[in-house]
C-alpha cells in the first residue's frame, strides 16, 4: 500500500467541516473530536477544543504513521513511539483510522 495512493484517497474523501472522532488502537474510540479545517496539497489542518490557533498537520507526519500502521494497529508499535515521531499524533492517528472507514476496513 504505497503511501501517495492514501494521501490520494484522503484528500479526495476528506472535506473542511469533517468532524473525526479521537481514535487509537488500544482503546478505541476516546470520546473527543476535532475538526478539519482545510486541506491543501501538503498538510491538513485542524481544530480542537483546547487548542487556541488552528493546527497545521505536514504531509511529512501521515507518511511517518502511514509507515508504521499496521504495526500500530497490531499493538507493535505504541502510541508514545508515534507520538516521539510526531507532536500531532493524535490527528494522524484518528484521521488515518476514519480513513480507513472511509475505504472499505483498509487504507488504500
């Protein structure tokens, strides 16, 4: 699964005003959310209660995740490892799950 065909699919599938649910592996769904604000070619924008300036998610970030997903998924690699790789895990994390929704249980 070639990264640039999910950053494909996300982009195309992923709208401003989308509400995505906190997400991880471990404990599934964690009851906050956030909103997508915009997305451009290169990064994904976010907002979140309790955040005071919009966040700016790198495309650089998602490919870092995409990278060790399925080992995530699979409880080998942990939330804290993704989380030293990148400050906006939690969004990569729940953006990446609901993609996955998004597309049938699997990212392209």
């Amino acid at each position: 699964m070639p990264f640039a065909a999910t950053w494909s699919a996300l982009q195309g599938r992923l709208a401003a005003s989308t509400t995505i649910p906190n997400w991880t592996a471990a404990n599934g769904f964690l009851g906050d959310s956030f909103t997508v604000t915009r997305i451009t070619t290169g990064h994904v924008e976010v907002s979140t209660p309790g955040a005071q300036t919009i966040q700016t998610v790198p495309v650089a970030d998602f490919q870092t995740v995409y990278g060790v997903w399925q080992r995530y998924c699979q409880g080998r690699v942990s939330r804290p490892q993704i989380r030293d790789a990148t400050r906006f895990s939690k969004y990569v994390i729940s953006i990446l799950h609901w993609l996955e929704g998004q597309c049938g249980g699997t990212l392209p």
